[in-house]
C-alpha cells in the first residue's frame, strides 16, 4: 500500500507534470488535488510532511518549502473555522488572514514527537487568533491589551460571584475573589464601561420615572457663570486695596450701568478724566492679576481665598459686566472688610 507522498507523487507523474520543489522532497499538491484529497489522506499527509520537517534545518530551502506546503495542505481547516464567524460583521477574507496567522503559529509551535495530533493543536489556535482579533478590534475605544485581560477576568469573576451571592457583588468582593488590588478590580470595572458605551440617543430605561427620553435630553449646559468664580474670588482683594474714588467710579460704571458723563457729574470731574481713570485702573488691576507679589496677594492668602483670573476678564462691556456680576464688590472675610473705607 503506498503513503500519501507516493500517492500525489504518482499523480504528478501520471500527468505529465514534474515535479516542483526539492528533488528529495514531496510535490506541493494543487488546488484540485487538495479539493480531491479526502480527510483522512491530508491528515496522513499532513503528519508525514511534519516528520520530515523535524529533520530538517531551519534556514534551509528544503525547510520553507515543506513548511509552507503543510500550511496550504491545512487551509481548508482555516476556513472551517472562520466560518462560524461568519455572523459578525467583519469580512470574512480578513477572519480568513487572522486564521491564517494562527495556522502558522500552530505549524511552527507543533512538535509530533509529543503524541498529540495536529488538529488537536491547531484548532485552539487558529480559534484564539481569531477571537483575540474580535477583541483587538470590537473596543470602540483602544485599550491595553492588560486592560481588555483584565476586564475580561473581572467580568467572569463578577458572574461568578453575583451566581453565588445572588446581587451584584462590590470591587472588595471582586478583588478577594480573584486576588486582585481593589484599584485592579476597579480599572476593570471602568474598562467595561469602554467596552459596551452608552448612546447618547438612548432612551431610558423604563422602569424609571422619566423613561423614554433619550441620554442626551439629561446632559445640562453650560453655566456662563462658572467661568466668573475663579475671577470674582481674585479680583476683589485687588478692588479693595483701590482708593475710594477708583472704587466709586468702577462701582457706578460697571454695577450700576453709569455712563461716563453721569460718573463724571457724581465724581465732580470732567467725562475725559473718568475715562483716564477707568483706563488706568482696569490696567492696573490686569497688572496685579498676573503678578501674584502684588499688594493685596499676600493678604487674601492668608485669608484663604483669591486665585488668579485671566487678564482678559477686565474690560467687557458695561452690559456684560452688569449682568455677570449685578452686585458691588465684596471683601474676602475680615482682611478684606479693613480694605473698605
């Protein structure tokens, strides 16, 4: 009875066809001798051409050539499994290139004198090449590998213990149960979140008692007046370190809404020296927010409040500052009540 080398051997004869590769070496059989093979003959084959590449050197011609003739030989066996994947929505010439990558580790990392099949070794391989690029490639948002392992021990772990525990167990229980940190149990918590996002379109749930609108109706704005707190606390130390009439003319022209000419009859000075005035000590008070050595820092640090403001808060429009502010300067507890006169 002849082996399934002498068999294409003598397939390749009968054809006419020499036969390709090393002299010493079995043909490489073609597509249609492969779709002709039964299993039984491949895997027989499959198992000789392995034989004969233990014996060969890893740098010689002969051994890539036995090498990448057992990997076609096998290809079928890809296929087989990238078609129960088939449902995801990947194209499946790409889950074919990954199983492919698989099969070739399986070739390079199988050793036949070990007493296991092929098959036996290929299959989890080639399967978890493919599902490791599932996971690769499923994140909306690109993670460690660590985390996306870590994330994957967590949620078994958390299946397990809520099967036990009979409710949703907490990170302690989580990190005991599986002999982590309570910040790894954690991290793989948060990693989870990544893993399955929310849509901002979602509606919610209807157990709740505004269900049916979507996650975006429940994002709230913006509030103009945060971006003002940081400025408010810094600059009213500044302000009360300012002589009374700079105080007065500031308080009329942008709490009260005063124009120019109105401030200018209060003060008892003409409308051209409100204007310097104002110039001059909206300048300064710009100058002092940049310099923290100023007069009037030290103080409101001991005091435990004013932080530093843009230097562009001074200077909007009397609209503006009315309607951010609507009120006249405060001081900062007791140091800012012996700045006022």
């Amino acid at each position: 009875m002849s082996t399934p080398l002498e068999t294409v051997q003598h397939v390749r004869t009968e054809a006419g066809k020499p036969p390709c590769g090393p002299p010493d070496l079995p043909p490489r059989p073609t597509p249609a001798e492969l779709r002709t093979m039964g299993k039984p003959e491949a895997r027989e084959l499959s198992d000789a051409l392995f034989e004969r590449l233990a014996g060969l050197a890893r740098e010689t011609h002969a051994y890539s050539y036995v090498r990448g003739t057992i990997i076609e030989l096998n290809m079928p066996l890809v296929r087989f499994i990238a078609a129960r994947f088939r449902h995801r929505a990947e194209d499946m010439d790409d889950i074919v290139q990954v199983g492919t990558v698989g099969l070739i580790k399986a070739v390079d990392g199988y050793d036949p004198y070990r007493g296991v099949e092929f098959l036996t070794y290929a299959i989890p391989t080639i399967t978890g090449e493919i599902k490791r690029f599932f996971r690769d490639t499923s994140w909306p948002v690109r993670v460690p590998r660590g985390m996306q392992e870590l994330y994957l021990n967590v949620a078994r772990g958390s299946d397990r213990l809520e099967q036990r525990l009979g409710r949703l167990p907490r990170p302690e229980e989580i990190a005991e149960d599986l002999h982590l940190t309570l910040e790894e149990a954690i991290e793989g918590l948060v990693a989870g979140r990544v893993y399955r996002p929310n849509s901002l379109d979602a509606l919610r749930d209807q157990d709740t008692d505004e269900s049916g609108g979507a996650l975006l109706d429940r994002l709230g704005g913006r509030d103009p007046g945060i971006e003002l707190a940081d400025f408010r606390t810094a600059v009213r130390p500044l302000l009360a370190r300012l002589p009374r009439r700079e105080q007065t003319v500031l308080k009329l022209r942008f709490w009260d809404g005063w124009t120019q000419s109105q401030i200018a009859e209060r003060v008892g000075v003409s409308q051209m020296h409100v204007s310097r005035l104002l110039t001059a000590t909206l300048a300064r008070l710009r100058e002092q927010l940049d310099d923290r050595d100023a007069p009037g820092w030290q103080e409101d640090r001991a005091a435990g409040c004013g932080r530093r403001a843009g230097p562009g808060a001074f200077g909007a429009g009397p609209g503006k500052a009315r309607g951010r502010e609507g009120r006249g300067p405060r001081e900062c507890g007791a140091a800012r009540a012996r700045g006022r006169s």
